[in-house]
C-alpha cells in the first residue's frame, strides 16, 4: 500500500515559525524539528531540482557502518537566494549538515545549515521575511 | 495571424501560454530595470558600514523615499510577521489554528473534510494554487503592468494571474478557474480588486479553509512606503462563511528576480524515488484521481 504525502506541519524556529512551512515528499515522514543533528559525511550526490533539491552523504555510524542518509532542501529559487547554486557540492567532498531528522528514525533528513570544505557556511534558506530586529 | 496557434486574442488571453507570450517583453524590460535598481543600491551603500548600520539606513530611506502610489511592479516577499494579531493566520499551521474564521456549519464540515486531504497530500496533485492560496504561501510574487491589467507572477508552481483595468465589466461566459476572474480600478491611492469565477477547486489556505463557487473576494492593495506592500482581504462566500471576513497581509519589495518553480509529476516522482532508494520506504501515491477534494463546494 502506497503511503500518501503528508504534510509536515513542523516548523522552523524563530520567525520561520510563523513563516516557514516544509513538507516531506516521501514516506510520510514529519522532520524532528527539536532535536537537531550535525552528520559530516562524504557527498554521494547532490540533486538540483524542483521541487526539492537532495544532497546524498555516506556517513558512519557509531558502529563504523557507512549509511547513506537522503538530506532534503527547499527549492532551488529558495537555495539561489541563499548562496546555493548548482555546481556547490561535488561527490567525494566532505561536508558537515545540520539537520531536522526524520521522526521516523530513517537516514532522511531537512537541511537547517551547510559547512562546506573550505568551511564557509550556508543555511538551508529563507521562506518570507524575517522581522527586522533579527536581520 | 489568425491562424497562429500562438497568436493571443482577447478571448486566449486566459491560456497560460498567451499570458507567458504577451508578458515576456514587459519582463525584460522590468528585469533590466531592477537589475539596475540593484547595482544601483550596491553603488550607493556606505563602504565600511556594517552590516547592522547599513541595514537600518536602508530601512530609513526606504520609509521616507519617493514612490508612485499606484505603481506596484516589482518582486514582493511575504512578511507575515507584519499582519496584525488577533486576525486568522493563514500559515498558523499548528493543526488548531485560532482564531477560526466564521464558519458556517457546512463550511465547518468542508474544513474539517478538507484537513485530511491536506494531511494525506494535496501535493502531488499540482493543482494550481490559485487565489488566495498562493498569497498566503511563503514565496515572492512579482507584479508587471501591462497596457490594460496588471499580471501577478507567482514564484510558487510559476503562476500567473490577471487583474483587468480596462473598465471591463465581468464576461457573460465566464468558464470558472483556479484564479477566479479580476477585475481592478483605483479609489485614490488604494488599487481595489474584485474576484468571483473560482472553481471551489482549491483551498483558501494552507490550513484547508473551503472555497465556494460563489466566492467574492475583494483586495485593497496599497504601497504602506517604498518597500511595503499591503493587503486587505475580504472573504464573502456565504455557503462556507456566516459573514465576510478578513486578513491583513504585508510583502517587502526585492531586489532579486524570480526563479522557475513550476509543479511537475515528473519531478515529484524523481524526487520521490531518490529518497526511497535511501529509506526503502512506499512513495507517494499518484495514483489516485486528482482535482476532486473532499470538501469542495461545486455547484
């Protein structure tokens, strides 16, 4: 049986909570928007597209088996605005993510921040305006 | 050309097509112009400022720079921290939102039917969301004036909308639509449209709050300063609503032009299959009839 798209009602902090909705496309999952995770892992693809984009990472466990974790982002217009653009990442290069992990505890993940290798950071960008006094 | 296929009559300005071919000249020339506008800006920051200083000087000139009242071309963003507290919040997505509208016992019953549909997925179907869904969504619009309308280009799902203000009065064959039919025209400094023609297709919000076929909408946009655009709604659709009701909503002005952000199955289908490689979890489900949600009201 097919699992229908749910909508994630989660929500980013600050401002973002009045203004930021996210949803997940697959498998209904909801992200865990209180109990962040910072994995650093090899890039195995970066996905540029509507209406998500993707970075794909191996990563090791605290058992030292690699998972490769499925990292979604919001849309590229959102991700230009942002920094991002479609040659950022490459496979083979390390990055650390911050992320809202999946509820369901699977190796998915909402991007919250982007440390590149050469330790420039990006968040995962901005869905309306942010109220003045925190510019 | 009569025989152009793409040739745009009156009668094929609706067709996404004619709107895209008629407005690709006027958005160059508006891309030009806010290119410019923004090297503009950049030229004439303070070097050396910071970020901060820089920022609420910006902010200042913004406030008391001039602007013509009755021109709203640009990229505006949403800045719902601006809408006044105590109105309904269309992106108070908490499952509960408060205050609620002014339900009527059926218009109760179509939101109640309709959070379930936007639970399980309202996505995946790439209706447009037409107006005022798209309003409410957390992405820019922009606006470009034509010789006789003003078009809404909406980032999200790349829709477009046209407000006639050519005096026109509303067809006597009006084919009911996502956008409804808009027409415009200025008391002062206040551009007021009017809207009837949805299709009852589509949600008002995000939260699932029902549309009516006999839906009039009314908007009374006005230019707060340079920078502030702001708008009054009001919501007159008495099958789902005991009375009109409203919502003040507020969008900066923009430097940047608007990217192609168009729905695709195709692409949701890519994206989905991805992810599954990694969780090995079911996808979304396509398969199901679209465009009918459950609380709807058709005629």
């Amino acid at each position: 049986m097919k699992t229908k798209l749910a909508l994630s009602l989660a929500l980013f902090g600050g401002s973002l909570a009045a203004s930021g909705l996210v949803w997940a496309h697959h498998g209904g999952s909801e992200y865990d928007t209180k109990n962040l995770r910072t994995l650093k892992g090899t890039v195995t693809e970066y996905y540029w597209a509507n209406p998500h984009c993707q970075i794909f990472l191996d990563v090791k466990d605290g058992s030292g088996k690699t998972v490769n974790w499925g990292i979604e982002t919001l849309a590229p217009a959102v991700l230009k605005r942002a920094g991002w653009n479609p040659q950022l990442l490459k496979p083979g290069e390390v990055v650390t993510v911050t992320i809202a992990p999946s509820k369901k505890g699977t190796p998915i993940g909402m991007i919250r921040k982007l440390v590149l290798p050469d330790g420039k950071e990006l968040t995962g960008g901005e869905l309306g305006e942010r109220p003045p006094q925190q510019e | 050309m009569p025989n152009d296929p793409t040739h745009c009559t009156e009668n094929r300005m609706r067709s996404h097509a004619c709107v895209l071919k008629h407005v690709t000249t006027s958005l160059c020339a508006v891309m030009a112009l806010l290119a410019f506008s923004a090297l503009t800006v950049a030229q004439s920051s303070p070097s050396g400022a910071s970020a901060s200083n820089a920022s609420k000087t910006k902010s200042a000139n913004a406030q008391t720079a001039k602007f013509d009242p009755h021109d709203f071309s640009g990229v505006w963003n949403p800045a719902p921290y601006m809408q006044p507290k105590g109105e309904v919040n269309p992106l108070d997505l908490g499952g509960n939102p408060n205050p609620l509208p002014p339900f009527t016992p059926a218009g109760r019953a179509a939101y109640e039917a309709n959070k379930k549909f936007v639970a399980a997925g309202d996505v995946t179907s790439c209706d447009p969301y037409g107006v005022a869904r798209n309003f409410f969504t957390p992405r820019p619009f922009e606006v470009i004036n034509a010789r006789d309308r003003v078009l809404q280009h909406f980032e999200y799902y790349s829709d477009w909308r046209e407000i006639w203000t050519d005096g026109r009065s509303y067809p006597d064959d009006l084919e009911p639509d996502y956008m409804g039919y808009s027409l415009g025209k200025w008391e002062g400094d206040t551009f007021v449209v009017e809207s009837k023609d949805y299709n009852g297709k589509q949600f008002l919000t995000w939260q699932g709050f029902p549309i009516g076929t006999g839906l009039r909408q009314t908007e009374r946009w006005q230019r707060v300063d340079r920078n502030t655009l702001k708008i009054l709604f009001t919501f007159d659709d008495p099958k789902n609503y005991a009375k009109p009701w409203s919502i003040t909503y507020f969008w900066k002005l923009k430097d940047y032009q608007l990217d192609a952000h168009p729905c695709t199955i195709s692409q949701l289908r890519e994206w989905d299959q991805r992810m599954g490689h990694v969780d090995g979890l079911p996808g979304l489900d396509y398969g199901r009839p679209d465009t009918e949600k459950p609380g709807s009201n058709k005629k």
